[in-house]
C-alpha cells in the first residue's frame, strides 16, 4: 500500500490547518487524560514512598491524659505493630515581635527517633538533640510563609509562661503533608504552623511528665482497622480518648486522598468531551474530502482496490491527525502534570514529588483517542466507499431541497437568508452536533467559573455574612461574662460578643462523632447562622441543632435523643435532644442556646471564645492590648483568614480557568474555522457565481459563516445550563462534611465565557472569510465538479 | 490487414440494466448480447445515451447488471459478490477513462504505481511508462501535464498489471485529433505487442477505422455489429 500512503501524505499537507485544529483538540483530550492520570500516579507514589519511609500510622487517637504504661497495653492488642505515645498541645507563638496571631501544634519527638511512628524528614538543618530543652523543628510550609531558617529564635507562650525556643531544623511530616488551621479547615500557614520538640521538654514545659495525650498505631499484617479501632476506644475511653480514626480519616491523608480521588474524576470526564468532538469534527471533515474524493474513489475501485482497503485509507487519515493530537496531548499532559504537581507542593508537603508517568496511560490514551478517530472517520467513509464505481463517477446528484412547512416563514427573508436557512434545515443533524459541541465548549469555561464564583461566594458568606467579627478571641478557658465586658471595654471596641465552645462527642448507638457544640445566645449580631439559602437560621429555646450532614453521619432524626460526651473539664456525659437539622454551610457542627448549655455543664453563663466588631483604624491597637490579655490563648482576624484562603485558592483557580479557557478556544476553533473551510469549499461554485452576479463579498459572507453564527449562537445558551451542571457536578467532589457550596455563577463570569467561545468563533470565522475573499472567481468556474 | 482472434474471454447474453436518476428511472441496456474475445480490439459506437459506457462499466465490472447474465472465462460474474468484483477489475481488466482519473496529489509515476502495488504480476512501473513514451515525465503531477500526457498516464495505470481486458471509456473525448491519434497509436501498440483485448467506447466514428470490429449500440441496444475487412493504423485516422 505504499502509493496510496503518499496519497494520505498528500492530503494531510493539503488539508493541514483543518487537520492542526482537530489535532488540538484531540491534544486537549489526551493532555487533560495524562496530565489527570499521570498527576494522580505521581501523588500516589509520592504519598506512599512518603508514608512508608516515615512510618506513618494506620490509627491515631488524641485523649486528655494517661500514663505512659498504657502505650505497652496498646501494643499488647493483637493487631498492633507498633505504638507511638506523643505529647500533642496547641500553644501561641511570637514570630517577628507577635505583630500576628500564630498557633502552633507541639508534637514531641520520642527516642529512639527510627523506631517511632509519623517521623518527620528534616529538609535543612538537623533534628532536635535528645534532652534539648530549648531546640524545636517547624514545619516547612510554616517555615516558608515566615521565611524561617535554622538558628531563628522564637518565642512561644506555653501554660502562660514565655520560652525562648530555637529553630534547628525544617521538616515534613505525613501527618501534616496537609496542615490545615483548626478554625477554617483550609491551609494557613502564616497563622497555623506545626513544631517538634524534645520529648522531656515538651512533657515538662506541659506538666505532662510521664504521660502521653496522643497515639499514633501501626496495624500488623491483615489486621482489621474497625476492628482496632473499636478496641483502642475501648481501651482509651478512661483516659480521655476522643475516638480513634483510621488513615481514611485522619484529615491530612484524607486530603491528600481526596485530591487524587478529584483527578481521577477529571480524568475520566474531560477527555470524553473532547474526543466526542474530536471525533465530531473528524466525521465532518472526512465527509466533505470523501465528497470531494468521490470520483478518486470510483478510480481506484475500477483499478481494483477493495472496499475495506478504501476505508483502511481514510481511517489512516483520521489516525494520523489522531496520532499528532496523542504526541501534542501527551507532550501538554507531562506539563500539565508538572504543573498540577507544582501548584498541588504549595499544599501537599512531600519530601519529594515522584513523577510517575504511567505508560499504561499513554496506551490508554492513544487507544482512545484512536478509537473516536475512527468512529468518525468510519462513519464519514463507509457510505462513500460502498457506492458501486459506475455509479460514484457519475456527478453527483443536485442536493435535494423541499419546500418545509417553515418556508411561509422565509417569505419575508431575503434570498441570502433563505439560502442559509434552507441549508441549516437540510442538514440538521450536522447543526445539531455542531452547536452541541458549541455547547460543550462554553460548559468547560462556565464549568470553571462555577468553580470559583462558588468558593468565592463560601468565603463571601463565611467571612462577610455569618462572621462579621473583626476580631475573634480565642480564651485560655472558660471564663465567666466578665472577661467579655472587660474586652467590650478596650477602646476601639466597638461591640462584643460572646460564645461557648465546647469539644464533645455525639453518640447514636454505635456511631460517634467528635465535634464541638457552639453555644449561642439569641439575637447575636457578630455570629449568624445561614442556611443554604443564605437564610438566617433562628436556634429554638431547647435541644441541639445539628447541621443536617452530622445528623446523617450519626444517623438520627428530630426528636431522637443524643448522648453527649463532654470533652473538657469533668468530661460529663449527657443527653440532649435534636431539635433542628441546619442546612449549614460549612463543617459538621452542633448548636445550643448558651444558657442551656451552661445548666447542662451547671455552669454560671461562661464564654471561651469572643467576637468583637472594632474600628477599623483601632484594630492593630485592639489586637495588641488582646494579645498581652493573660486570659486570651489567641487572637485572629477574619479578614485575614478570608483574603490567606481567597489567595491560596484563587491562584489554583486562574490556572484552572485560564486552561479550560483555552480548552474551549480549541474546540470553538475546531468546530467553527472546520465546518466554514468546508462551506467555503462546497460552495465555492455558488459564491463565485454570486459574485459574478454581483453580490458583495458582505453578502457572500452571510452565505458562507450565516450557518456557523447559528450553530454558535444556538450552542450558547445550552452550554452555559450545562456547564452549571458540570461545574456543579465538580464541586460535589469536595468533601461534604467540610463545605457545602453554593452553587454560584456570577454574571461576569456568563459574559466572559460567552465572549471566549464567541470570540474564537470570530476570529476563526474571520480567517475563512479572507479566503472566501480571495477566490479566484474563474478557476472556480472552470473547475469541472 | 486480418486478426488472430482467440477464445471469447468475456460472455454476456440478455443484458438489462436501469437505474434512478433522483426520480426518474432510466433503462440503459435493455437485453444486449456480447462477446469479446482474446486479442480482438472491438469499438463501440453510438450517440449520447446509447447506453456503451454503461455496457462497458457492467462488462468491467464497475457495475452489475439488472438481468442478463455475464461471464468471463466460463466464470460466472452476472451476480457477483463485492469481493469477487473486486478480485476481477484487480486481476483483469484494465480501465482508461475520458477525464483520465489521476489520482490529482499523486506523480505519474505514484499513479502507476498504485496498481503496481495491488497486481499480482505487473510489469515494472517503468516499462509501463516507457511503453506510453513518458519515462522523462514520470516525476510530474497530473496538473502539471497535457491531456494527452494525462490519457497516457492512465495507459500505462491500465496496462501495468498486464490485464486481459482493457475497456477505454471515450480516451480521446477530450483530446484534439492529434494528441489523440497519439494516445490511440499508444493503444494500437498494446493491443499487438501484449495480445489484450480492447474494447473502446467512442461517439466518434472514424475511429471505428482502426478496429476490427465495430459495434454500434442505440437505445440501450445492439443496432448492427460488423467486422471491418481492413484494420487501418491509428496514424492514417482522421477527424
């Protein structure tokens, strides 16, 4: 067959642009499926080289206190490996003068060090000495937001006395791969940083000298995590244990889980979209060169050649195109890959990233890609190569036009509308697949833009609508009403307000979870509870509310009683009933009148946490006479947490966007400037003509791009429902129980994403019309059809 | 000049062949007789719509007839299956055309080599080229060539594969007399020098001069079928 590959050369080279813009897309499904498959491999091994080598947990329980002999009853259970006590406590400290709240977790580092569970890897630097008393080593993200080196001195203020500690090392931990502050579940490194300390001097500095308040557990081989984690509560409920979780549970894995999880949806979803059109497109260019090849075809049927060999020849041709969209796909998935890799370091803290480029995924890839390849090729081909000879070298037929019950309609048209009319109506499943691809196009963008609108309208709510603090006050403990008049007193103080928070956990049976229960007092103007609908929620006299995903997990109803284990103090247990279910926005929390909650705990109205609403140019000041406040553990600001987490994310967000922008310019390209250069090339014959019968260029134009201006405008709008739908779709892989977003499309965001896929359509349209322009008007009509 | 004539290579007997123009139903062939047999260079005559050029697509296997039965070497090819279609244009029968039908992104060459590269026993790409006098132009496309270099381009296509048959559908229609004594001397040649069978579709009738038959088709029949005593050479025809 070695002619009849010249031929295929040939007729790519003639064909090229086309052939480039299907390629593209073709590239865009390829590159999103291996930069998808490739990142997820890559985090996969670097997550589990990780985890292996620093020997992370498969359980973790945090309790208030026990002697350090329990660790040997821990390990005793059959389905332990191994067991590692730590000491674990939040403490504030003072990094550059403590101008900002800073909380760090204090984790101790036991000896010796290798035989320990979740060891940390030291970046530079080296590990704490053994009995220092005054070395720490702090996280690397930490480290980075506040430029830290070995040889920094802190200060942190532990059990309200002051300590000057020294920084000897950075490092990273698989525990803490992921870091997220307490208050917004999202990373802050500014303001939430993780430090290790001796163990003797942590215990000490703690009074926790000869006990431990948190476990790390190796399973042996086969062992049953339910089934431990069962026995490890059983065993550590007398000493505080909140209730231990396994490494699905434990929040930075589960993260890091998650985030592989969402690539492989990405990777199962996007590329479909772009090869359908890749193989859309295929079909309406192979159709139109087998239409204009309908006599070379009838050729080399008379000299012999087979059908099944005809087809084989024209589906080379879509796998040609296909093959330069697998080599441009898999060159733009390993940058994509790297690029997700690299924005995905920011958050996840390896010691190193493994790129893992998975070969199965290439041959994965190409398979696919070859596969709508030659759907639509076969498709466009087989009707054409089966026509007998005799009957293909006759010309073909006039095109059949009928009148339609719409052409009352086209009466008052002129012809040059009519004509493009007429020509829609002929061909409606063309236009049909052409606007859905049009669709698909402006869905990626708006898909995108959900994506974003929506987690800026969480942060919107949560920051501006149901906290409107502009300070927020973490107590040492709680403490009676006074401490929120003295606060209220602090001049610039505007107004303050009080809450009580306490760490419980809930009980249905045999399920639990561990939370907190939010005391609130009626009529509370700096903390508003919204629903879904951005209603504010009014909290009954009694009972608790739950929000409604905490309910679910526990599997109760309204009216059905709770047990409550209080996790501080006296550690009482009670029973409380649900009153209301919170269709809330964010975390699994449960909610209580303040003054019922203080009779249950049969305390005098106290508070541990209090928001104040201060002057705007009082806050540096405020913040200062906050933060040397004996009473206060730590104090944070909103809008600060508000604008950390917007530019974290938002940086992820404008990758993301400016891609599927991109994305959609491709396949807009693709359909639009194909399906034009194959009208022009159709009709090029009745342009000239029309030209010699003295019609303007304006005029052909119409002719010539009026029926891709339908298929684009008809797309629009189904593609901005859809896109909502896929945006909607993405957001529901964020984990339930720490936000329920929103769904949220701004009108800018509509504006912009029309404007991309009509702007490419333009141009591509523009492109062809300065073809349509340059027709050599009697070489047309020469041209024997 | 007399002719060796051989064994009847091709049979057909009782040939109807109608088909639809959009919604009209044209009958081409209604019930035609026709044999041709080794060596013998036959002509078809007739005017516009006579039916010759779809008796030459049903003998050739382009198309398959209504009714009627054809066969070709005792092999029966009146209800052939697509694939034995096939096998037969590949083997045997060689086709020239009025437009040429180059493949357009091929070279001369490249075209000829397009059946070269599916016959089972051709003869070189060169030879074939050498035979129609186009070695020096073998390099060049189809748009870069006469008419006349083009009809000998698809010559030498044809007789590659040293088919048994030939059919040339109006070669010289749209050549001037010259280039087109040119192509027909080219066709004298092949029909002597290889022994392949000819049968040639024209509405031009001083061609029939050079034939040993002539075969006049009107109506979609066979109006008269006779012999010409004398064979003329391409050279002395004229029109």
């Amino acid at each position: 067959m070695k002619t009849l590959e010249k031929k295929l050369f040939r007729d790519l080279l003639r064909f090229r642009y086309q052939c480039l813009t299907i390629a593209l897309v073709v590239g865009c499904g390829v590159g999103s499926f291996v930069s998808a498959v490739a990142a997820s491999a890559s985090m996969q091994a670097s997550r589990d080289a990780f985890y292996a080598d620093a020997h992370f947990a498969d359980i973790f329980d945090h309790l208030q206190r026990a002697p350090r002999p329990v660790l040997d009853r821990l390990a005793d259970l059959p389905s332990i490996a191994a067991v590692t006590g730590r000491v674990v406590d939040d403490f504030r400290l003072e990094v550059d003068g403590g101008s900002e709240p800073v909380v760090a977790r204090f984790v101790s580092v036991g000896w010796p060090i290798e035989q320990g569970l979740n060891q940390t890897r030291i970046r530079p630097g080296r590990q704490v000495e053994p009995g220092s008393t005054n070395e720490i080593v702090v996280s690397e993200a930490f480290a980075e937001a506040w430029a830290l080196e070995p040889g920094r001195e802190i200060t942190a203020i532990i059990n309200e006395r002051r300590a000057a500690l020294r920084v000897v090392g950075i490092a990273v931990a698989p525990e803490f791969s992921f870091a997220a502050a307490a208050r917004t579940g999202l990373p802050d490194p500014r303001h939430f940083g993780i430090v290790w300390m001796d163990e003797d001097a942590l215990a000490k500095a703690t009074d926790r000298v000869g006990t431990f308040n948190d476990v790390a557990l190796k399973l042996a081989v086969g062992a049953d995590v339910e089934e431990t984690v069962r026995r490890v509560d059983l065993l550590l409920e007398p000493y505080g244990g909140l209730g231990a979780v396994g490494r699905a549970d434990q929040p930075s894995a589960k993260l890091v889980d998650q985030k592989i999880a969402q690539l492989g949806k990405l990777a199962r979803t996007l590329p479909v979209v772009f090869l359908c059109i890749a193989s859309f497109l295929l079909y309406v260019l192979l159709s139109r060169i087998v239409g204009t090849q309908r006599e070379q075809i009838a050729t080399l049927k008379a000299l012999g050649y087979r059908t099944g060999e005809l087809t084989r020849h024209y589906v080379e041709f879509a796998l040609v195109i296909c093959l330069l969209g697998v080599a441009f796909g898999i060159t733009l998935g390993t940058l994509g890959a790297h690029g997700l890799l690299a924005a995905y370091a920011r958050y996840f803290k390896f010691p190193a990233f493994i790129f893992r480029f998975n070969a199965w995924a290439i041959v994965w890839a190409t398979l696919i890609a070859f596969a709508s390849g030659t759907l639509g090729a076969f498709f466009a081909v087989r009707r054409a190569v089966a026509v007998p000879p005799a009957e293909a070298m006759r010309p073909e037929a006039p095109p059949r036009y009928h009148s339609t019950f719409l052409d009352p309609l086209y009466r008052s048209a002129t012809p040059i509308v009519r004509m493009v009319l007429r020509d829609v109506q002929r061909r409606p499943f063309r236009l049909l697949l052409s606007s859905a691809s049009i669709a698909l196009a402006t869905a990626i963008v708006i898909a995108g833009s959900v994506f974003a609108d929506s987690i800026n309208e969480v942060l919107r709510l949560q920051f501006e609508v149901s906290h409107r603090e502009d300070v927020t006050v973490t107590l040492d403990q709680a403490r009676p009403w006074r401490a929120v008049r003295d606060i209220a007193h602090i001049p610039g103080v505007i107004n303050a307000e009080a809450e009580r928070v306490v760490p419980v956990r809930l009980r249905a049976g045999q399920r639990f979870r561990t939370t907190i229960i939010v005391g609130l007092r009626p009529h509370m103007d700096l903390h508003r509870l919204l629903d879904v609908k951005q209603r504010p929620l009014v909290l009954p006299p009694s009972g608790l509310s739950l929000s409604r995903v905490l309910a679910e997990s526990l599997g109760v109803r309204v009216g059905d009683e709770l047990e409550v284990d209080v996790l501080e103090s006296d550690r009482r247990k009670l029973r409380a009933r649900v009153a209301v279910l919170l269709d809330d926005l964010i975390g699994i929390s449960a909610y209580m009148d303040a003054e019922e909650l203080g009779r249950l705990l049969d305390e005098t109205p106290r508070a541990n946490v209090v928001l104040a609403a201060v002057e705007e140019h009082d806050v540096d000041d405020v913040m200062g006479r906050l933060n040397a406040l004996p009473a206060v553990a730590a104090v944070s600001r909103p809008a600060f947490d508000s604008d950390l987490v917007r530019s974290e994310v938002v940086d992820e967000l404008t990758v993301l966007s400016i891609m599927l922008a991109l994305f959609a310019t491709a396949i807009a390209v693709g359909v639009v400037y194909n399906n034009a250069r194959i009208a022009l090339e159709l009709r090029s014959r009745d342009l000239a003509t029309m030209r010699i019968l003295g019609f303007t260029r304006g005029e052909l134009s119409t002719v010539l791009l009026g029926e891709q201006a339908i298929q684009v405008v008809l797309g629009i709008a189904p593609g901005l429902v859809l896109g909502k739908a896929i945006g909607g779709l993405w957001l529901s892989t964020i984990d339930h129980e720490l936000l329920r977003i929103p769904l949220t499309l701004s009108g800018a965001s509509y504006v912009a994403a029309v404007c991309v896929v009509l702007f490419a359509a333009f141009a591509s349209a523009l492109i062809v019309r300065r073809r349509s322009d340059q027709l050599d008007l009697v070489a047309v009509l020469k041209a024997r059809d | 000049m007399l002719e060796v004539v051989g064994p009847v290579v091709i049979r057909a007997r009782g040939l109807v062949k109608t088909y639809k123009m959009g919604d009209v139903e044209v009958r081409a062939l209604s019930g035609i007789d026709f044999d041709l047999s080794r060596g013998e260079l036959v002509i078809l005559l007739g005017p516009s719509g006579s039916g010759k050029s779809t008796l030459l697509n049903v003998l050739g296997g382009l198309d398959v007839p209504t009714s009627g039965t054809l066969s070709y070497l005792g092999q029966d090819l009146s209800h052939p299956s697509e694939e034995a279609l096939t096998r037969y244009r590949r083997q045997h029968i060689g086709f020239i055309f009025q437009f040429y039908n180059l493949i357009p992104s091929l070279t001369a060459r490249e075209n000829v080599a397009l059946v070269a590269d599916i016959a089972p026993k051709p003869m070189s790409v060169d030879e074939a080229l050498e035979l129609v006098g186009l070695s020096e132009r073998r390099d060049h496309f189809p748009s870069q060539m006469s008419g006349g270099e083009q009809q000998r381009v698809a010559i030498a296509r044809a007789i590659v594969k040293k088919p048994e048959i030939l059919l040339c559908d109006e070669p010289t229609g749209a050549l001037d007399a010259k280039t087109g004594r040119l192509v027909l001397e080219v066709l004298d040649k092949v029909n002597r020098e290889l022994g392949t069978s000819l049968a040639v579709v024209t509405h031009n009738a001083p061609i029939a001069q050079m034939a040993a038959r002539v075969v006049t088709l009107a109506d979609g029949k066979i109006a008269s079928d006779v012999r010409n005593v004398e064979r003329k050479a391409p050279s002395e025809v004229s029109w």
